[in-house]
C-alpha cells in the first residue's frame, strides 16, 4: 500500500496559512484580544463606510438621473440599513465572540446581492470585477478579522461569481476570463495583507502578555519582599521611606538544632525540609495577618500592624495565634523527618522603625529597642516555648493560657519580665495541621 506524503512545498504552504497557537487556552485569549481590537476599528469605520456608501447615489444621480434613482433605492432601502444594523449589533457585548462569524455573513449577503444584481443588469457582468473587488477592499479595510475568515469571505466570492456568470442570460463571452484574472489578484492582496495583519498581531499579542507576565512576577516578587502597601508607595516612585509605627507586634521563631539519631537526613533533605517550613510559614502569616520581615538560617522574623489590612483583629492576638501555629508546624516537620527539633520563639509589643534600605538592591527592614526585646526573647527561651514580655502579656492574658517566667536578663536591654504563652483558653480550633501541611518524609 503507497502512503502519499505532502510535498515540501505543499507542507510550507498549510503551515503559511495555519497561524493559530498549538496551545488552545492560549489560543482563545489571542482570538479576544484580536478581536477586542477590531471591534474599536470596526465600529468606527462602519459607521463612516455607511454614510458614505449612502451618499454616492447623488453623484450616480447627478451624471445619470434613472441609474442614480435605481442606486438610491438599493442603498437607501437595503444596504444602508443593514450596514446600520451590523454597526448598531457591534455595539452589543454579548455579540462581541461572535464578531468574525457576523463580518462574515455581512459580507455573503452583498455578494450574493450583488451576483442578482449583475445577472439582471444588460451589462452587469462588464462592471461586476470592479463590484466584487471593492466587497474584497471594505473587508480588508473595514474589519480586521483572522486570515481564514478572509480566505472563506474571498473564495466565496470567486464562487458565487462564477456561479451567477454560468446561470445568467445577459453574461457577455471573453468577461469571465477577465473577471477572474482581476478578482484572483484581489484575492491574493487581500490574503496576503490578512496574513500579514495577524501575524504581526500575534507577534504584539505575545509581546504585550510577557511584558504583563513579566510585571506581575517583578510586583509578586516586591510583595514578597516587602508590606504590600510599602511596595505600593516604591512602585509610585517613592524612595525614602521611613515610618514611625506607635505599635505593632515583632514575633522571632529560630531553629536552634536538629538532631538526626539514626545519621539518615542528607544535607540536601534538610535545605529541601527547611524550605517546606519556611513555605508552610508563609501560608500561616498570610492567614493571621503577619508580614514576614526576613529569614536568617534558621530564624524567622515577622511582625503584624505593620498595615491596615486586616482592621477588625487584633493583631497581638493574630501573631499569638500565629505563633501557635509555627509551634504546631515545626513539631510535624520533625515528626515527619524523622528528626528532634529544637526552637525557640520570642514576641513583643511595642514601636517600631520600618523602612526602605539600598538603592540597587532593596531591603525592608525594621528597628528600635521593640525589635531587639522581641530577639532577646527568643534567644532567652527555653527549647520548644513561646516567650512574651509583659506588654505583650497584658494584650493576651484574656485569652491564652499563660504562665510568669520571672525577671529574666536580656542582653542589652536588663531584667525584663517574660512569660510564657500557652494555648487559648477557649475552643477555637486552628488549622488541623497534619492534614494541611505536608512535608518530605523520613531520607532513605
């Protein structure tokens, strides 16, 4: 059995005319876009276009008095309307998916209005190339639909002319021969500037999504980086940025040790789990409402107050909240891993300075004595506990199980009471950890 395989040429041809994106998701939102386009053009022109087709039956008048009556009558009564009425139906969103479907039904009404037309007039078919050519024009012209629209809209065209020269009566010998020849050239500009068109349309289409692309990832990244409404204020344009806050929260969580009895965790798996942490953090500081500041090996800063984004909680209690979780997490980790992990976390209520550093490199950060009470904490701690100091005590004793530490020395800063935060007093469930979190398992 012989297999027929496409020429080359045949191969480069189907490829000249196919110009849709292999993936279809992406595919769909090019066609809305293009689409989206051509209706700003279309609907602008179409209303120019109709007036002006109108229009030309006082010329026809003026040079020819019964012939400009009979071309009022068709543009008046007919063809201005309908042009009226697609004008009027491209104002409509609901037909804006259906535009290359409604330009092309648009233009096979007045061809094959215009085949009648010719096959009755005693000399159409010596005037009909010109007619089916100025249809190939205003279609080009006037709304820039896709290329295998225009490829149907042409060769329906060439068809219905063809058809309507055989079936008539008055069709002169010799005109078919030059209708053709001049109608196919028209139908090859008209291709060729339709390919042309949606190429470089395709081409702005993918420019115009990766510079959105790429602006979302450098947005997602500062966010990241830094309180929303901060990168807000450096995306205006601003550069020194340096706020007084009266009160906030600053919550430092640090990983003090892992300790590996059976020697099974690789280097690579603790870097792998320690990333999964840190993430699984991240997904908690979202939920209650706390920015993290920074990472520092094992150490997690974050702090809540920072911005109004949540106004209706506390957010004393949101880190409370969110220190529990940190707890409950990193207990799961190292169950999972099969490891004993040590950490310590500390919090502290009290004035901050948080601003902008660097210029080619931008950092947030934060400062003042609240800051270095709320890390002296946390290095004071005792392994797998959450220490607080009295601020931040008289904010939560109402709601959390908490317990006095005593006076504790805190370097640099002096005897300062701390205490130590225990759960909620009442039955507020948080996250069900084991099923919401999920970590590497144990390295073989």
């Amino acid at each position: 059995m012989t297999t027929m395989v496409p020429s080359m040429s045949s191969r480069r041809f189907l490829k000249w005319l196919n110009l849709s994106f292999a993936d279809k998701a992406l595919e769909r939102e090019f066609i809305e876009y293009y689409v989206q386009g051509a209706l700003r053009v279309s609907q602008i022109l179409m209303l120019i276009g109709a007036f002006a087709y109108y229009s030309t039956f006082i010329s026809d008048y003026t040079m020819d008095p019964p012939t400009g009556h009979e071309n009022h009558i068709i543009r008046g009564i007919f063809a201005f309307p309908v042009m009226i009425s697609c004008t009027a139906i491209f104002f409509w969103k609901k037909t804006h998916k259906f535009y290359e479907i409604i330009v092309t039904v648009y233009y096979i009404i007045p061809c094959i209005t215009s085949c009648y037309i010719y096959s009755n007039m005693n000399i159409g078919f010596e005037h009909s190339t010109l007619g089916f050519i100025l249809l190939l024009m205003a279609a080009n012209l006037t709304f820039t639909v896709r290329l295998k629209y225009t490829l149907f809209i042409s060769i329906f065209a060439l068809s219905a002319m063809i058809f309507s020269y055989i079936y008539a009566d008055n069709a002169s010998s010799g005109w078919l021969y030059i209708s053709l020849k001049y109608l196919l050239t028209a139908v090859l500009f008209s291709s060729i500037s339709a390919h042309l068109r949606e190429g470089n349309a395709r081409t702005r289409f993918l420019t115009e999504r990766a510079i959105v692309d790429s602006q979302a990832r450098n947005d997602d990244l500062l966010y990241a980086m830094m309180p929303r409404n901060v990168a807000q204020r450096v995306q205006a344009g601003e550069t020194n940025i340096a706020d007084s806050l009266g009160e906030v929260t600053i919550i430092f969580a640090n990983i003090t040790g892992v300790r590996d009895p059976n020697k099974t965790l690789r280097l690579s798996d603790r870097v792998r789990g320690l990333n999964q942490l840190f993430s699984a953090f991240d997904v908690e500081a979202e939920r209650y409402n706390v920015e993290k500041i920074k990472t520092m090996d094992g150490c997690y800063m974050a702090i809540a107050g920072l911005s109004p984004k949540n106004t209706t909680s506390d957010h004393t209690e949101d880190t409370a909240n969110f220190a529990l979780a940190v707890r409950a997490i990193m207990k799961k980790w190292g169950h999972s891993l099969g490891i004993s992990v040590n950490f310590r976390i500390g919090i502290h209520v009290g004035p901050i300075v948080a601003g902008i550093i660097g210029v080619q490199r931008l950092r947030f950060d934060c400062w003042g004595d609240s800051v270095n009470i709320a890390s002296r904490l946390e290095s004071s701690a005792e392994n797998g506990n959450i220490y607080i100091s009295e601020s931040t005590y008289w904010r939560l004793k109402q709601k959390f199980l908490i317990e006095s530490v005593g006076d504790i020395e805190l370097k640099g800063v002096g005897n300062t009471a701390a205490y130590r935060l225990g759960n909620r007093f009442d039955e507020k469930t948080f996250i069900s950890f084991l099923e919401k979190h999920s970590f590497a398992q144990k390295a073989t």
